[in-house]
C-alpha cells in the first residue's frame, strides 16, 4: 500500500519567508507523487506533479518540489510567502506505473498561515 | 472554474433519507472519481468510473453507489443516510485512466445529515 505522512498539520509563516511543507512517503514501487492546493468552500488545485521525468518540479504561483529517493521525500517550497498562499496544502501519492485503477491517496493536509 | 461540475452545492437532509449527487466532468474527460472529505477521516477515495466502467473501488459503504452515464456524467446515490455520512463530496475528472495526469476537481457537494 503506498501512503504519504504530512508532516505538521499547521505552518504559519510571515509574509515574505519562505515556506516549507513537509511530505515522505511510503511505496513499494516507484511513485508518482503530487501537491494540491484547497482554499476556503472551494475543490482541490494540482500546483505540481512528479512523475520520474526531473526530480525538481516546478509548479504555479512560484511553488516546487524536489523528489529524494534517498529521503523518501517530495516537499513543498516557495522562497516568499504571499498572504494569498494561505491555504491548505495536500500532498498526494499514486503508483507510478501505467493502467488503470490507480487511485490518488491524500495526506491529512497542512494549512499554511501567512502572518504579515 | 475548473470545468468539472458538482450539483448541488450544499445539501441538508435527515437521516435515513436518500440523496443522488451529480457530477460533470470537465469536456473530454473520461474517468471520474468521488471523493469524501471529513475532519475526521480526511479525502477518502471512493470510486473510479471510466468511460462508464467502474475501475477502482475505494472506502465506499455498501449503502452508497455510483454510476456514469453514456454522457460520461456521473452520479454518486447515498441512502440510508447517518448522521456521520455528513461530509464534502469531491468529484474529479481526468482525460484518461488517471496514472500521472492529475485529476481535476469540482468544487464539491456538502451534506449534512441532520
């Protein structure tokens, strides 16, 4: 079974710092691994995908990610915070092989504060 | 607008009643899935319909089913509802079966059960 653990159910950051979402994951395969963005009454937004091309992902509004193997890990960076990334961030797992049937498993999620 | 379609918005029935959300999928899409999302559980995946064929099933009670239609709309049916079946109900689409694409979500049914 493959997971992701989300580290920190809550991040607050000023404005202007960088932010750092934490996410590892367990797979007995190679994965394909994924950050989502929730704001307030509204559905999930893919911000970045990794799917074994380049282990740095750039995504929208200035995020990325970088996939360790060696760490088990896929997290979520943005060298400034705005108060509009306030949100809450999911990051989200997939076995990385083709066909189909291969559900996206959800972390619990971390909503980012960003303080002025 | 994501381009994926959830009606209704918002929701409120009593308990043991029954209750069909809706889904369109974004245009030329041809899976759907159903998510849940509670404070205590999470996203919780459902189901998977592609191109009118169930293709994955998830943490999905007995009392809730789904379908997808020739118009590739889908349809989620939660009877014999409980209280704690109050939750955010996601639908998401992709073009294909889903492996690496990213889905695409609507912006969700909210129940309450009451």
């Amino acid at each position: 079974a493959q997971s992701v653990t989300q580290l920190g159910s809550h991040v607050s950051v000023s404005e202007g710092a960088l932010v750092l979402l934490r996410c590892n994951y367990s797979s007995s395969v190679p994965p394909y691994l994924f950050w989502y963005v929730q704001y307030p009454n509204q559905g999930l937004q893919l911000l970045l995908k990794y799917t074994s091309a380049a282990t740095l992902v750039k995504g929208i509004n200035g995020f990325e990610a970088e996939f360790k193997k060696s760490e088990t890990s896929f997290h979520l960076t943005k060298p400034s915070a705005h108060m509009s990334d306030a949100a809450e961030y999911f990051c989200a797992i997939q076995r990385g092989v083709t066909g189909g049937g291969n559900k996206l498993t959800f972390g619990t999620g971390t909503q980012l504060k960003v303080e002025l | 607008d994501s381009g994926v379609t959830q009606t209704p918005k918002h929701l409120i029935t009593a308990t043991g009643q029954r209750v069909t959300l809706r889904c369109s999928p974004r245009s030329g899409d041809l899976s759907v899935y159903w998510y849940q999302q509670s404070l205590d559980q999470g996203l919780q995946f459902l189901i998977q319909y592609y191109n009118g064929e169930e293709r994955a099933k998830g943490n999905i009670l007995e009392r809730f089913s789904a379908q997808q239609f020739p118009d590739l709309h889908s349809e989620l049916n939660l009877s014999s509802l409980e209280l704690g079946d109050s939750a955010l109900y996601f639908c998401a689409s992709s073009a294909y079966l889903g492996t690496g694409e990213g889905y695409t979500f609507g912006s969700g049914t909210r129940l309450t059960v009451v």
